[in-house]
C-alpha cells in the first residue's frame, strides 16, 4: 500500500486512501467479528520522534480524538499501535491528529516510508558534514585567540577572526541544528516541555550572545565569544545521534527485515494460462502464481510445478536451505532458491504463518517493559527539574561572571538531556527480541524478557516438547469384529479436526497408508482440553445410518481400562464401550538431553508434568535425565502443581505445546509454546519457539540474564552520568561544548551497549 501522507491537518482530504476499509488489513487487523464496523487495531510507523518524550506527545494526541480506544507507542522502535472504533472514527482523523502536533504517521509495511527514511537518513548525514566541516573552520579561527599572547594579534585581526567565525556558524545554526529548534518549537506550540527543548535554548543561547559580542565587541558581552564551542556541540549532539539511530536501527532490525520479505508483486496465472504481474494484496486462495528464483512466496501454498528450495530461516530458524519439491507446502516470507516453480495459493493475508509472525514481532516492538515505564516516568518531570536547575546556575554565577553564568547554564541544559535513561530499557529488550527471533524465537512481549531472567524452575511438558512433535503408530488394539484398518479409519476421521500430537498421529498412519480421506464423517465434535475428542460420525449418504457417538482419547475419558504397556496410548470408544486402542511410540527430540543438562548447568531445577501415563513419563524423564516427573496429570493438576511450586516462592517457567496447556501457560511466570502447528494468535506463551530446538530454551533463558544485566548497566550509566555532570555544570566546571560531547556519548554508550545484545549468547550462565 503507497498512500499520500499529509505534512499538516488542513491535508485531511490526502488521507481519505486510509478511510476505504479496504485497505485497513493492509497495516492491521480486525478485533472482533462485527468488522469492518467493529474495532480495529493498527500499526503504524511514526517519523520525526526519537524519545520517550515524543512518544508520550503521540500518545495524548490519538487519545484525544473520538473513537480512539487504545494507544500505545514506543520510542525505541519509532512504532505505535492503536486500537480504534470504526464505527466512531476513520483513520485519517487519527492520522491527523498525530500531524497537528508535528508527528507524521505512516502505515506499517508502506512501500514509500522506506524510501522516506532513506531520504531522512542522507539528510541527517548532510547535516552532520556541514556541522563537522564548519566546526574544523571556526576551530581553526578560535585557535589564535587561544594561544595568542598580548600585543600578538591586533583589534582588528581578533573581529576578522569572530566575523569569520559567525558566517562559518550560520549554516550549523540554520541547517544542522534544524532538526532541534523545529522539535523544540514543536514542543513550544503543544505547550509541553521535550527533549529537545533545553538543548535548543542551549544552542539558541550560545549564538545569540556570541553574535552580540561579534556585533557590539564594546558591549556587555564583548568578551563572550563561543562560537568554537557551540559548533562543536551540535556536531557532537549530531554525531551521537546519527550513531545512535545506526544502531537502534540494527539492534531492532529483525523485525523490518522479516517484514521487508514480502515481495510487492507477483506473477499471476490468468485463465488464458498467460501471466500478468498483480499485487500480493490481490491475491486470493486458489490462485496460482509463479515465483522465480529470489523472490519471496507471498503466501502459504503448495508447490504444483517444479522443484526448488527455500530459505525459511527468518521464519523457523532454520539456517539451512529446506527442499520444497513438487507437493510440498511453502510458507510466505520464505524465499525460492534455486528454480522457477508454480504455487497454488491456500492461505493470503492474517490467517498465513507470516502474517502470525509479523504480528507478534509488532506487538513486542511496541511493548513497554516495566522498567522502561519507571524511566519514561522519571524522564518526564525531570525535564523541568533540567530547566530549573539551568535557571539556578544562572542566577548563582550571574553577579560574579555574566559569561559564566550563562555558559553555565547552557552546560546544565545540554548536559542533562535524559535521552539515554529514556533509551537504557528498551534499547537493549528490543536487541534481545531480535537476536531471538533471528534464532527461531518469538518474544510476545518485552517484559517477558525481565521475568524470564528470573527464573529458578523449567517444567517441561512431554509429547509435543522433549518428544517430536508428531508420535509414531506402533500397535492398533481392536475388540472383536472390527480390523485394525477400520478402527484406524474412524480415529482419523476424528482426529482429523484436532491438532493434538496424538490425533495426528493417527490421522498421519492412515494417510500413509491409503493415501485417501477417511469414507467416516464427523459433525458436533468437541475437544476437552488434556482429554480427547467426542463427536457423531457415520458412513455413507447423511441419514442413512444412525450416527454414532465416538470419543478418542484418554483411557478415563473414553471409559476404557488403560493397557498394560508403557508406551503413550490413545483409545477408542462409542455408546457400547471399548472399540480399539492405538500404541503411540515417541521418539524424544535429538537435543532434548542436552538442553536438559544446559538448563541444570545454569542453576534451574527441571520437572516434568505430563497428561500421558506415569510409567511412559517416567521412563522419558529417566532418558533426558529429570530427576521429578508426573504423570496421568489433567489440565487442573498440572496447574495446582505449578501454583504449588509458586507458592513456595519458585518463579517457574513452563514449556508446553501450546495445544490443551493453555491455563498453565497462562499461570507460569513465564511460558514457551511449541509446535509448528500452534495457531500462534491463539497462543498464551511468552515465547514461540518456531525453530522446533530445546536448545533454544537455555539459550533464552541465558539470553535474558544476560540482558537484564546490560539494562541495569545502562540505568546505572544513565543515572552516574547525570549525579556526576550535573555538579560540575552548576559549579561551571563544565565547558557548553564538554556538556555536548558528554550528552552525545551518554546516549551512545547505552545504545552500543544494548548493541551487544545483538549477538547471539550461548546457553551457559
């Protein structure tokens, strides 16, 4: 989607694109089932903020407009989610709204912000060039007045040198510091107070009253040259910012690549059998598209002509190209390798695996940790205080030294900028977010990350988790008069709605076999959560026979004695009892034992909780080598264990398939959910492990520690900085273009900090 974005609301008409509801799904989605009258949440990118300040300024500016019911905004990630009534209000009211106070608003995964940023970027190098230039220039003139000793350099010599020195600082003042007086007067207009405010009064200051000693060199201030040091600043305030947004932007970078794989066209098949090249976003199931070697899929479906192989790391992990011959399913946002291929299109829009993904990934690069929330609280009045206390070092040093009383005011403005507490948390939580998701994990929200660190205790789920997803068939058990291929019938045609390991596994054997759909059907079926499945089947023509109600399952739930085996079972029964029971063989996950002695190496008692029979979870515990496990649990044991375990002051995290966990998902500290198959916006996991790997648990987990670290490392940073700077401003210790310098490396040493969080950490401690 390219729509045409308005610089001011007397642009209204230019957003009207945004009102068609046709174009809503492009950068959101529907809430509820009364869409498109119902309510909608959208992602959108905002340009022209870069603190937590702005984000706040955004915030009350959506909330103030009818019809907005939800917004939240992060100033890491320059991104917003707003929840809004379509009923009450149109997009383009709200994307106003955000223009009037100096904020433009973009639609997440718009075709021309990437060329707008781009734009943005090379500005703000020019910028830098000609404030780093004119700064070497003045500092050139200034240095003779420096060293000059009396009688070396003549009256007229030293105010060719100023007005040299005031023409080179022209253009810093009317094109590098742009970006500071435009947000400070922005700041000014909404009668707030910004970031940007007390260091474009600090630059404003210092111009101004060297102008008036370059001007009247006789007057009050004719000795209160500072055009060497207010160059210097603002090339040390842009030089710290152009490296801070580098690397903010690398740091988070995982989401816009992910988001940036889906290809803008597409070559579609017409039904002449020729191929035109359309849209993605119009594409719909059934169609079929070609898709060339490096290009991406763009969307779920089905190879029918070709083979090739693709690239899926960015989806599941997998480092590796994946073979994707004739037949085999691919997913969008994964990129064809090796051949031209044609691709019967199953599943466009929300409902592919991309689209989950992207979702997810927006909704943690929003997300507020709890700490960022304590410094976004703190960054707020602390402005003020920054003003006042500028104020007091004026009128402190005004009566003994007019130059210094001002330089030391302007030093405590520039000086005290809280940029980097702003930036500590979520700069170093959205770098930890990337690295996972790079690595085949998805974080579902931020603080989720600072929970995860503290945790003493994993509980591990079995089929689905320390096993493979989907178990093998082993033995089919059937009462008399029914052959095991009838009774594996009737189990798949049931089992064929559910997702449960089990279920497909049984679904799995009679494809393998037959290679045909079950002749059985099924209607009014149930799912009852760590228990099974019930519903009515029949064969042949509607109403030719009585349907009969079916359960597969648990022994307990389908009223049958559980077999004397110690293998994983599921069971078959109708009104008259027991039909058949099915053997399940579950081979454990290649790194099951090796994350299970990481997580032990990293201090964490492991546990097993598992619906299936005690002797086959204890003999799996016994393999992977965990020391407590239970068996035969239902879905309320396994969460009256965890409370236990809570209530002894554990903080647990859980690792379940995601299937019928959900409750004790939900109960955990913090939770992993598994399984390709998972509905992943139905998921209540923390965390979604796409890449199949338990290696990546004890991976996280050492991830988490290891950033919750880095997070208070900056906080202190962010607060030392401040306790050391701010005496020595006051005391006019400080010189403005030290403040400048000092302000620029504060905010750079958080950012390349939380950089480090970017490369991928090991499982150890």
């Amino acid at each position: 989607m390219q729509a045409i974005l308005p610089s001011s609301p007397v642009d209204l008409p230019a957003h009207a694109l945004l009102d068609d509801p046709a174009e809503w799904p492009a950068f959101g989605h529907a809430l509820d089932a009364a869409a498109p009258a119902g309510r909608w949440q959208s992602q959108v990118v905002i340009e022209g903020m870069h603190c937590a300040a702005c984000a706040f300024t955004v915030e009350v500016a959506l909330m103030q407009v009818p019809g907005v019911l939800e917004v939240q905004v992060s100033a890491a990630s320059r991104r917003a989610r707003v929840v809004w009534s379509a009923a009450r209000v149109k997009p383009s009211r709200w994307f106003a709204a955000a223009a009037a106070v100096g904020y433009r608003l973009v639609p997440a995964g718009d075709i021309a912000a990437r060329a707008r940023r781009a734009q943005v970027t090379r500005l703000a190098l020019w910028r830098w060039l000609v404030a780093g230039f004119c700064m070497m220039q003045v500092m050139m003139y200034a240095y003779p007045a420096y060293i000059a000793q009396p009688g070396d350099m003549t009256a007229d010599a030293a105010q060719l040198l100023r007005w040299a020195s005031w023409v080179l600082s022209l253009p810093v003042l009317l094109f590098s510091c742009g970006p500071f007086f435009s947000s400070a007067w922005r700041d000014l207009r909404a009668r707030r107070i910004g970031m940007d405010l007390p260091v474009a009064l600090g630059m404003a200051i210092t111009f101004v009253v060297s102008s008036a000693a370059t001007f009247d060199p006789a007057g009050p201030f004719g000795h209160e040259v500072y055009f060497d040091a207010f160059t210097m600043f603002v090339f040390f305030l842009l030089t710290g910012r152009w490296f801070e947004a580098r690397l903010r932007d690398r740091t988070a970078g995982a989401l816009e690549a992910l988001m940036n794989r889906l290809p803008d066209s597409i070559e579609r098949r017409d039904v002449d059998g020729s191929f035109s090249r359309v849209a993605v976003r119009r594409l719909a199931a059934g169609d079929v598209v070609r898709v060339l070697p490096g290009e991406a899929f763009p969307a779920d479906g089905t190879v029918i002509e070709g083979d090739t192989s693709a690239d899926e790391a960015l989806l599941t992990g997998e480092s590796r190209p994946v073979p994707r011959p004739c037949g085999a399913q691919v997913l969008a946002g994964s990129h064809n390798l090796d051949a031209a291929v044609l691709v019967r299109i199953d599943t466009v829009g929300p409902g592919t695996r991309f689209a989950q993904i992207v979702a997810l990934m927006e909704s943690a690069s929003i997300d507020k940790p709890r700490l960022a929330q304590l410094a976004d609280r703190v960054a707020r009045p602390f402005l003020g205080v920054v003003l006042a206390a500028a104020a007091l070092a004026f009128v402190v040093w005004w009566p003994t030294d007019h130059g210094k009383a001002l330089m030391a005011a302007v030093a405590v403005l520039i000086v005290t900028c809280p940029c980097a507490l702003s930036l500590a948390t979520p700069a170093g939580m959205l770098a930890s977010a990337g690295t996972l998701a790079r690595g085949g994990m998805l974080v579902r929200n931020l603080q989720a990350l600072e929970a995860l660190a503290s945790v003493d205790t994993v509980v591990f789920d079995k089929t689905g988790t320390l096993t493979r997803d989907t178990p093998r068939l082993e033995r089919v058990y059937c009462r008399r008069g029914i052959r095991p291929g009838d009774a594996v019938e009737l189990a798949a045609a049931l089992g064929a709605q559910s997702l449960h390991p089990a279920a497909r596994a049984v679904v799995g054997a009679w494809n393998a076999q037959y290679r045909m759909p079950p002749t059985w059907m099924v209607s009014d079926l149930t799912e009852h959560a760590g228990q099974g499945l019930e519903g009515a089947a029949w064969q042949g023509a509607a109403g030719a026979r009585l349907p009969r109600r079916m359960r597969l399952g648990a022994a307990a739930f389908c009223g049958v004695a559980p077999l004397q085996v110690e293998a994983a079972q599921v069971h078959l029964s109708d009104e008259g009892g027991w039909v058949a029971s099915f053997v399940l063989a579950e081979d454990l996950r290649d790194d099951a034992v090796a994350a299970v002695h990481a997580l032990g190496a990293q201090g964490l008692a492991v546990r097993l909780l598992s619906g299936d029979r005690g002797a086959a979870v204890r003999d799996v515990a016994g393999r992977v080598g965990i020391p407590q496990a239970q068996g035969d649990c239902l879905p309320e044991d396994k969460l009256d264990a965890l409370r236990q375990l809570q209530a002894k002051g554990r903080r647990v995290a859980m690792v379940g398939d995601g299937l019928n966990d959900g409750p004790v998902l939900a109960q955990a500290d913090v939770s992993f959910a598994f399984g390709r198959a998972v509905p992943l916006t139905r998921a209540r996991a923390d965390f979604i492990v796409l890449s199949e790997s338990l290696a990546s648990i004890p991976q996280a987990i050492a991830q988490a520690r290891r950033t919750l670290r880095v997070v208070r490392q900056n906080l202190w940073w962010a607060a030392g900085y401040n306790a050391l700077c701010v005496p020595l401003a006051l005391a006019g210790l400080l010189p403005a273009w030290l403040a400048g310098l000092g302000m620029a490396v504060s905010s750079l040493v958080v950012v390349l900090n939380a950089a480090r969080l970017a490369v991928p950490c090991g499982g150890g401690r």
